[in-house]
DNA sequence: TGCTTTATTGGTCGCCCACTCAATAGCATT
DNA sequence: AATGCTATTGAGTGGGCGACCAATAAAGCA
C-alpha cells in the first residue's frame, strides 16, 4: 500500500503523524481485530519503521484503546448523526444499519473489545466510556421522541440499555452463526425498541 | 502445583492422559481465559513437557477447541440438568444461578469463544455446536413446560433464542462493566423469558 | 527374565511480539 | 548558508508461542 523507498525519511508534524497512527491503527482494528493493532503492523500499513509507532505510543495497549475508541466514535456518528430528521426516522435508519451486514465489523469489534478488555485495562476503560457514550445518545433520542409525542417511554435510560442489550446478545453470533440473519435474534433488537417506545410491531421497519 | 522431580516419568494409558490434557486446559480457558491454554501452560500445570501435549494435540487449535467443549457442557450440565423437577423449577433454578457472579467465569468463556471464533475454525466449529445445544436444552424445557399447560408458548424455538439473546446480551458486559448486577440489563433475561412464556412479572424470580 | 512397544523427554527451530536507544537526517530559524 | 531541534531510522534484546524430532525409559508381553 503505503511504500516509500527504503531510508527515504518523511518527516510529519506530530499531531499529524500521531492522528495518521490512530486512524490507520482504528481501520486495522475494526477490519482485521484489535490483535491486529501491533506496532509492526501499523508501521507497515504506515511505511515507517516500528520504532516510530512505539515513539508515540511507547505502551501499545494505549495505542489499541485509542484504535478502538476512534473506530467506534465513527461507527456511532454514522449511526445516529447529531442532527437529525426526527426521532422515528432516525430510529429506522439506526435498525437499517445495524441489522445490515455493512455492520458485521462493528459487531465483532465490540465482541473483540469487550473479550480484550479483560486482560487490558487501558483499553477496559475505552470501552466502558464508549458503552456509556452509546447508551446515551441513544437516550437523548428517546427522550427527544418521547417530548414530541412520538414516543411512550416511560424510562428512556432502562429502555437505551434494553436495546442496545438485544443488539449486543444478536450481533454476540457474528462470528460464528452470522449466515442465520432471517432468525429470530435478527429481529430481537427491533422489537424491543417498538415493545420499550410504545410502537406498533413493524413501526421500525425500514422505510 | 502439580509438581514431579524433573526427568521423573509417569507413563499412562494414552486415553487417560488425554483426558487429563483436556480437563486441564478447560479448566484454564474458563478460569484464565482461551488464549491462556498453550502447549506450554497445560503441560506446566500437569508436572509434563510440553512436547508431550503437542504429541496428543498435533495442532494446538484442537486441544483449544476440545477445552472449550468439555467446559461448556460441564456447565449447561449444571445449569439444565437433564432429570428436574419440573420445568418452572428448573427456570428459577437456571436464572438464579446465570444472574449470580459465579457464573461470570461462564459469560467471559462464551465472550471469549466468540472472539476468538473469528480466527480458530476449529474452535468456531466446537461453538455453534455449543449454541445449538445449549438452544435445544433450552427448548425443549420449553416445550416440556408448554406441554404440561405450566408455560404458554406457541413458539419454544424462538423463545429459547430470544431468551438465550438476551443472556449474551447482559454478559457482554462481563469484563467492563459487571460491577452494574442491578442494572435493568441484569433483570432482562429473565422479565424476557417470562414474557416468552406467559407468566407473571416476577414468576422466575429465585425461590 | 529379556524383548518390544510406545509414552514421554528434552532440546531445537523459526516466527512475531513489545520495548530500548544511539545515530541520523529533515525542517525551520537565523 | 550554516545551525539547532527533533522526528525518524535501524539495529538489538528478551520473551512467548507452535511445531518438530531423535533419544529414552516405562510397561506389557513372550
């Protein structure tokens, strides 16, 4: 990909240079796992030498929760932009996305992070803020729904948690059973959000 | 531990010893973690070289996939035991002990298995068959029950998915967040699996 | 008792990893 | 055009891993 010739010496601004590390270490992460994220790789990916990489981020567990957080942070800004054309439109979007294969990746790498967080804490603490980053937005936009009528919630935080449970425990499957998108897990998500906001079965649908 | 004088031999029936091998390593995946049983640890842990695992496990993804089986159905045994004492029973029984932390161990091996059933066929291949078990067990409790006018469920099929979802779901937080055990996410599995059923808010609550 | 079988040893090899650090060369400043 | 700062190189260390294999000794059999 990336190639230079051998020696020939690039010389960025740090700033840049480390955002141009996290962005190529985030895409390793969300296409290939976050045990992808190694010096060495990114270095490749990079045309630089590892020890270039390990000058940035002289622990690499650092670099793979910063990669993680970066992919994710993307991921949700796709997922449930800032603004908006309305709580119910955008709630069809989110459950179009998240029931497409386009978000297999995402599914596996919050499997891959949540399973990594167990032996890495600076990475644990990555994703705990992302899981409440997450749960949040997604209250905000029952909360929003629920103001203008759309709506019938009566705890939008419980609800935020239900839902993003039932697409947790559906995508858990990813890995191994991901063929079977008709069964009944596949539509788990949604249903709970229509049972959790008050909606007719098949309101979320994608229009 | 298990601790021999060095170049002390102890020659056993090959059947034997493999099953030594296998309970060894489960008992590491499920404590430790997957990625924890190599050649070398197992045969620390029995007082053997390593050699001697690789001789009974040519590949390493097998002995890996093999610990991961034993585990798991040494669980759901404990979990779904084949002869209850009537399907409401064994319900209350199974989600007070999913939803206690001593089953922890159990959410982080499945998280576990998950992942890493993105680059270990083999294992991939030992965790559907897990699923497929554990769904079917699950099922036909539902059905026994269904049969008996005990549950009312026109579907056990997709109500043991649903419920099974809904465990994945609450147990993917097991590394980052499992301090939250009162959240609305702990409760789900089972308010799911009665609402599945047909029963009462609270009908499978630990007697 | 001696012989054969084979379970087990004990080492080697190559691979990939994170981490360290002195030397080097690109760039801005003067 | 010379200088100073520092981003970057390039090589090395040590550790863990799976895989491989000839030599060895324990156990069953004659």
């Amino acid at each position: 990909m990336t190639s230079r010739a051998p020696g020939r010496r690039v010389r960025k601004a740090p700033a840049e240079r480390r955002s141009e590390i996290v962005a190529t270490a985030a895409r390793i992460g969300l296409t290939e796992g976050l045990e992808c994220v190694t010096l060495r790789r990114v270095a490749d990916e990079l045309g630089v030498q590892p020890g270039l990489v390990g000058h940035y981020f002289p622990a690499a567990d650092e670099l793979v929760a910063e990669a993680f957080t970066h992919a994710t942070m993307r991921e949700l800004d796709g997922l449930l932009p800032p603004d908006s054309d309305g709580p119910l439109h955008t709630f069809r979007r989110f459950f179009g996305l998240t029931s497409s294969a386009e978000f297999d990746d995402v599914s596996k790498l919050w499997l891959n992070a949540r399973h990594l967080s167990r032996y890495r804490p600076v990475l644990r603490e990555h994703v705990m803020k992302q899981e409440l980053l997450w749960c949040r937005r997604l209250e905000e936009l029952i909360a929003a729904g629920t103001a203008t009528g759309v709506f019938a919630c009566a705890d939008p935080w419980g609800a935020a948690i239900r839902v993003l449970v039932a697409i947790d425990g559906a995508s858990a499957y990813v890995n191994t059973s991901a063929d079977r998108r008709g069964t009944p897990a596949a539509d788990m998500p949604r249903t709970v959000a229509e049972s959790e906001l008050g909606l007719r079965r098949g309101t979320l649908l994608a229009s």
